[in-house]
C-alpha cells in the first residue's frame, strides 16, 4: 500500500506526484472486483478494492488533491466516501448513495476529486452502498505540508491498524435479509486487525498481523474504526498509548491504558517500546452496553520486538467489559483539542442556529400480508427526530441543483415533535416513527449548535453520529436528558475536540458546534450501519454564500447515472 504502483490484473497508474501553488496532486486507480480471501478455515468471494482487505492507503500531505478513478467490476452499484474530507464547496465527489449520487453501474468508471483543506492526521475512505463498505474500505493518511512537522517528536516509524468486522457469508445477504423479514441482522462472525482475525481464532495462528518493533523506539499508530455496528476498545499488553491525534486533527497528547473508539473514528496513538523484549497482544473488543445482540469476541495482532527473546508466552492486555459505560466516558472526556498558535481551535461562540435532535430506535407498522420479525411483531426503524430517512431513485444533491420537485422537503424540524423522559420510562410513549426524507437548511456562515438526545426507545444504545463536510467541535457530553439552562454552563469552549464522527452515549446526549461554510449537500448519519439501514440519517444543505468563492462548485463533466433524472 501507499505511493506504490498497484498492480490487478495490468498496470495501473503510480501516485504521479505533480507540484502546484496549492499542494501535489496524486492520482490512484481503485478497482472494485469480487476476490477470494480465506478467514475462519473458510473461503469466500467479497467485494474489495485491487484485491485487497483492507483496501489500499492513500498517503499525501495537507492541502493536496487526490484524482481516484474508480473503476467498479463487480456485480452491483457501489459509491466511494472519503471519510472526514471536508471537499469545500465540492459535495459532486464526497459519495454517499442516493445522497450526492447515484451508483457507479458496474462495468463503468467515476473519477472522484478529493480536495484536502485544514486536514492532518488519519482519515479514511470506504463504501458508501449499504452495507458494502465492510470489506471496501482503507486509510488515507495526510502527513503535514512540507516545511512543517508533528506537534510531537517525530516517530521512529509509523504504523496503520484497521478494524473491521468479519462475516462468513455475504453481507449483503445478511442486511437483505434482515431487511426483508424487519428484524435485527445478524451480528459479525470476527472482528479483525489489518483483516486478521487473531490467533484466539481457529486458523489464524499462522496470519495473525505483527507489530514488529524496536526496543527503545516510539511508532506512531494510526488506528481506523471501520466496524459495521460496534464501538470498540483497542488496548496493547503492558505498553501504554499516548493519543495525539483524532479525526485528522491534533489532540493534547493523553496517556491511556486503552482507547474507545467508534466506527467512523480515527486515532493517532504514539506507542513507545519500552518493555521486556518479548511478545505482547494488540486486542480490541466491543463495547456494547444495551441488551441488543452484538459480536462479542475478540480479536488480536502481536507486538513483537525484535532480536532474540526467550520468553515464549505472549501477555494480554486487561480490556474494559463489554458494557463498562463509565470506562467510555472516561476515555471520551479526556479528549482535548492541541489548541496551540500553530494549531488553534475555532469555536463559534455567536450561535444563530440551535437544532435538537433525538436519536431513537423505533419500529414501523408490519404489512398485514406479511410476518415481521422486528420488535413487538413490527419492521425495526430508527429515527432522527422521530423521521426515519428514506431514499429517492434521484439523489438529493442532483435534486437540489437541479430544482427537481418531490424529492425532498426543507422542513426537518429543530426539535422533536414530542417531549417526554427521554432517557427514562417511555412505557407510554410510542415508539412508532414516520418515513421521510425532510432535510435541514442552513444559510451560509450560520453558527450552529446541534444537541444529539439518545432516547430510551424500544433499545436504548450508542450512535456514532458523523456528518460530512465538516469537522465540528464536541463542547459537551453527559448522561441523562440536556438540561438548556445548566448544561450549556459546564460546555468547554476553550479546547473541546475537533472531530467528523461522535459517540452519542446511552441515554445521554452530546452538543457539538460549527460554521456553515462549506456550501452544498452534505449527509448526517449513525455510523451504526443497521442504524443508518433503518433510517438515522438526514441531510445538511448548506445555501450559497453571495460570491463565487462562497458557493458550490459545478458538476463534473459526468457523474453516475441514476434510473430516472
């Protein structure tokens, strides 16, 4: 992976390097096509990028653009998201289905433009179709602009972890499945570290992922979450992690035993080499508090220092339980922006918008000519503001632009539509939610505060909340309903993380603040994948500023058909 010629089948373009006023531009060839990997003493045949689980780095520096051309031989319509890009003025690229496109067909190719502003760190790129970014996925690292450096000493060597989920059949069967009765999909078989499961798997003895390092030195970890439904810890036996870094934006560096880390999320953690030499376990399991079902195994890589060592067994690192809430909470509180000259912290302070927004588990009605298997007999739901999002054959972006009526409305609301104990007993509440596809509008250079409630409906959970085209400021989190007039005091305004992605506790909320300046259509979704197949998902449509630099660019020359237009 990285800067280096891909080889499926032919030759493809390198990562030609060209230098401009604004940064290099790089250009990569992602070829989608079904390949046969082994896991679990099983074979199957999944859908990857050049052959490869998980897919291949992209690696360039601050304020670069990257050309990927996208070449989809599979068998089904697949899209590409660049995970935290923010893409200004550029949503023709970002990718998520039926939301600024629609599907590449197979047999055909789309070239993305990925536009890279205040970005520096770790992101990533996966699938935006259902549940196919399961095994389309990869890390896009984003060193800093030449002539600048690291806010820490530089490591010795850096490293890319990725975390998946593994299936033994297809996944999407599974989610076809699951949507076809209205029930809950069945959980992952694995989960895996640079598409290993571990040697606590039968047949993974011989391909579990090493770690080799140098005793003394420090190595820069880059750890991706690309999960399907789990929040994770990630911990490495008797070596401490030093995060520095989330969401490509730099943090106060903070010294834990473990990390929380959800999907959608990335980290950088410095590790430094400081033990006997040996073997030690990487592991990561869920975090997983509600009683809906989860994956619950475990799974590992080893950190192996080298040269000769005589010790044979390999140590374990103590993991929180599965549904340790307050072990969560504490990881996520610790969290604190750098906020330095070089890396200052804007956060909007002058608030014209306030949106609050419940996320609620919910069920839809079942057909009378059919059997469901979702809860109380009906269709599993989920909702933003009791509205479960559904999509259109003409994706919103194009609708927007384009002026075509009946695709969508403007009218989400700025507050549920009903008030109750939230996070208490909801006995007499209904847990019915309503389809629709109402999305939120905002006038440029808005300051917005937007309050994430979880509710206690049907299943009360976590949700990793992501919107794209933005980074936002996480001011707040706690237990409990928000409370408008205490909460907003203990808000920190000072250096509150900088993140694209969320973990909205369990029956608690968490406001986050930003700057409508980037203009054009931009998703909001749980990075829950059964939860956004459910309908926790909206929209953000960011209006046109009053000159040319404040606007959304044109349409490509092409963008992927969609069945009508």
């Amino acid at each position: 992976m990285g800067l280096i010629s891909l080889f499926v089948g032919y030759f493809f373009l390198s990562s030609l390097i060209f230098g401009t006023a604004m940064g290099a531009v790089h250009y990569y060839d992602f070829v989608l096509k079904e390949t046969n990997f082994t896991r679990l003493c099983s074979t199957k045949s999944m859908l990857t990028v050049n052959d490869s689980f998980p897919g291949p780095e992209i690696r360039v520096r601050k304020g670069d653009t990257v050309f990927v051309n996208v070449h989809n031989r599979g068998t089904y319509g697949v899209t590409i998201h660049w995970h935290g890009v923010k893409q200004p003025r550029n949503p023709w690229s970002d990718g998520p289905e039926n939301i600024t496109q629609c599907p590449i067909p197979a047999g055909t190719s789309f070239t993305q433009e990925i536009a890279l502003s205040t970005e520096e760190g770790t992101l990533w790129w996966h699938a935006h179709s259902d549940w196919s970014r399961a095994t389309v996925h990869g890390a896009i690292i984003i060193h800093p602009a030449k002539g600048t450096r690291y806010p820490f000493p530089k490591p010795y060597e850096e490293k890319t972890i990725v975390l998946a989920s593994w299936y033994k059949g297809d996944v999407m069967k599974v989610i076809k499945t699951a949507v076809a009765t209205g029930g809950e999909p069945n959980s992952s078989d694995a989960f895996t570290i640079n598409g290993q499961p571990g040697d606590l798997y039968a047949c993974s003895n011989e391909t579990t992922y090493r770690l080799h390092v140098r005793r003394g030195k420090t190595y820069l970890l880059r750890i991706v979450n690309a999960v399907l439904n789990e929040e994770m810890f990630f911990g490495i036996a008797k070596h401490n992690l030093t995060v520095v870094g989330q969401d490509a934006a730099y943090t106060k560096p903070n010294t834990v035993e473990y990390i929380t880390i959800t999907p959608g999320q990335t980290m950088d953690v410095l590790v430094t080499a400081n033990q006997h030499a040996g073997k030690y376990y990487i592991a990561s399991s869920a975090f997983a508090e509600s009683g809906v079902p989860f994956d619950n195994t475990t799974t590992t890589a080893i950190l192996q220092y080298k040269g000769k060592h005589t010790n044979s067994s390999i140590r374990f690192p103590t993991l929180p339980a599965y549904n340790d809430t307050d072990a969560a909470a504490r990881f996520f509180a610790s969290v604190k922006a750098l906020a330095s000259k070089e890396h200052p912290v804007y956060v909007p302070k002058k608030i014209n918008r306030r949106i609050y927004m419940t996320a609620s588990i919910n069920t839809l009605p079942c057909p009378s000519n059919k059997t469901c298997t979702g809860y109380q007999g009906g269709i599993q739901a989920s909702s933003l503001n009791n509205i479960s999002f559904t999509t259109a054959s003409v994706d919103i972006l194009q609708a927007y632009y384009r002026n075509i009526n009946g695709i969508f409305s403007t009218d989400f609301p700025d507050r549920p539509p009903v008030y109750f104990n939230f996070t208490g007993n909801v006995e007499n509440v209904t847990w019915f939610t309503r389809p629709g596809r109402r999305v939120i509008l905002l006038n440029y250079g808005e300051e917005v505060e937007l309050v994430y409630q979880g509710t206690n409906l049907v299943a009360a959970e976590n949700h990793p909340m992501h919107l794209h085209g933005f980074s936002f400021y996480l001011v707040g989190m706690n237990k409990g309903n928000f409370d408008v007039t205490k909460d907003p005091l203990r808000y920190n305004l000072v250096d509150p993380p900088e993140v694209n992605t969320i973990g909205l506790p369990m029956n608690g909320w968490a406001a986050v603040r930003f700057t409508a300046d980037n203009p054009g259509v931009w998703f909001m979704h749980c990075h829950l994948e059964r939860h956004t197949t459910w309908g926790m998902s909206s929209v953000v449509i960011v209006k046109n500023g009053g000159t040319k630099k404040t606007s959304m660019r044109p349409p490509p020359s092409y963008m992927p058909p969609c069945s009508t237009s």
